[in-house]
C-alpha cells in the first residue's frame, strides 16, 4: 500500500515485534497483544504458549473461553455473531481482532450522478463509532456467501433491495493488515459499486447509521485521501471506486 496517500499510509501500520503469533497445528491464524497471550496460559488444556508464540490445541474449546475473557474486558464489543476463522473454526465476532483472526468483508460503494453515498456511524457502534463509513459494509458471517452478505447488508445499512443490490459491480478486493485499540485488523475486503437511481435515498434500516448523506465526488475523494473522519477500510474502498 505503498502508492496510498501520506495520510492515510500512516494509519495502516503493522509491527510484528509488538504482537505474539498464534498458530494452530503449523499455520498462522492470528496475531496477540503480550498481556492476551500472557493470560491465555491460564489455559493449557487450550493453548500451549511459549514466549515466541501461542499454539491453539483445543478449538472446540475456544467459545467458552472467549466468553470469559470477554467478562474480563480483553474482547469488547461482544455482538452475538459468528465469523468462520481458518475454514475450520467458527468464534464470536469481537473476538476477530483481540486475536487477530484473518477475517472477510463486504463493502459497497453507493454512486449517483456525480456524488457518492456515505454513512455515519452510529455513536453505539463498537469500531469507529462515529465516523463515515461507505454506503454499505460489514463484515462475513459464517455460513453466509459474499453475494447473500451484500444482499443483506445492502437492505439493512441502506434499505436497498434484493434486486437492485444485485446489479452492483464487483470492484478490486483489499488486503488490511493493520494495529487497532482492539489488536489487529487482519481483513479481506470484496469491493463493490452501485449506480443508484437519481430519485433514491438510503434508508438504514438496523439503527447502525447516524446518518446518510450525498456529497460530490470530489469532496468524497478528499475526504478519503486527505482526513481521518473517515474509516480506514472505508476510505481504501472509496479510492478504489476512483481507480476504476
């Protein structure tokens, strides 16, 4: 991501000497804050740590403690949901970045005319509460295809429905790797964009969005390029509407 602009260069980074590597059998699947590692030896019927890394040996185990930990303040944000990490394991959403999971999303960009939808975030909501967001966005639930998380997400951020979220353009995909307050983001992004009819105005449906507004192309370029009042995820997926 070395061609980003300065601004936003500098809120993607990632140092390895910070994080403890998690791995299950030989394969890396996660990345944790010292202290998080350091209180997963309080497992060793789950974890096996040493002081280079922390192997996971038991993941049918892992529910019960991320409940617990959860209790304790390590994984915030708890949200009833289930991400599959590995293609072998499901976990509760907000445990995907206190562990640093590879995880998925779907994000799309609304376009009309010359302007481009975007949505703020509700104040409640556990990342980046707040703050502009794409039109639509959120992240793979187990079980589910990025085609039915589009579908359905697209109706719930927006109130746009099955049929028009289906004519959206698949766009390029991205690869974060970044440090978070809650530990790493660690995410495939499918990109998508949508021409939304002239007369049409999102409508959230999930209570997730503070607000939606039109605003032109070249206010959401600089927006994207030039400030933090956007997301990070959602300003790579605003400039990858610009590169195409």
């Amino acid at each position: 991501m070395k061609s980003l602009p300065p601004g936003l260069q500098r809120r993607i980074r990632f140092r390895r000497e910070l994080f403890v590597p998690l791995f299950a059998g030989r394969a890396r699947i996660g990345w944790l804050r010292p202290e998080l590692a350091a209180r997963l030896g309080s497992w060793p019927k789950v974890f096996k740590s040493t002081a280079e890394q922390v192997t996971l040996v038991d993941p049918g185990a892992l529910a019960a403690v991320v409940e617990e930990l959860a209790e304790e303040g390590f994984i915030p944000g708890w949200r009833n949901e289930r991400y599959r990490i590995a293609d072998s394991f499901e976990v509760e959403r907000a445990a995907a970045r206190p562990f640093g999971f590879a995880t998925q999303a779907v994000h799309m960009n609304g376009i009309v005319a010359d302007s481009m939808w975007l949505a703020r975030r509700a104040e409640t909501k556990p990342t980046d509460p707040g703050m502009l967001d794409n039109l639509v966005g959120g992240g793979m639930s187990a079980g589910l295809s990025v085609e039915q998380i589009l579908i359905k997400e697209a109706w719930e951020e927006a109130g746009i429905g099955a049929e028009l979220a289906r004519r959206a353009k698949r766009g390029g995909t991205i690869e974060l790797l970044r440090e978070v307050p809650e530990g790493v983001q660690c995410e495939l992004i499918h990109v998508y964009h949508l021409e939304l009819p002239v007369d049409f105005t999102p409508q959230n449906q999930d209570g997730e969005v503070a607000e939606v507004k039109r605003v032109p192309l070249d206010e959401a370029l600089r927006l994207a390029r030039d400030t933090e009042e956007m997301t990070v995820d959602a300003a790579l997926v605003a400039l990858d509407y610009f590169k195409s």
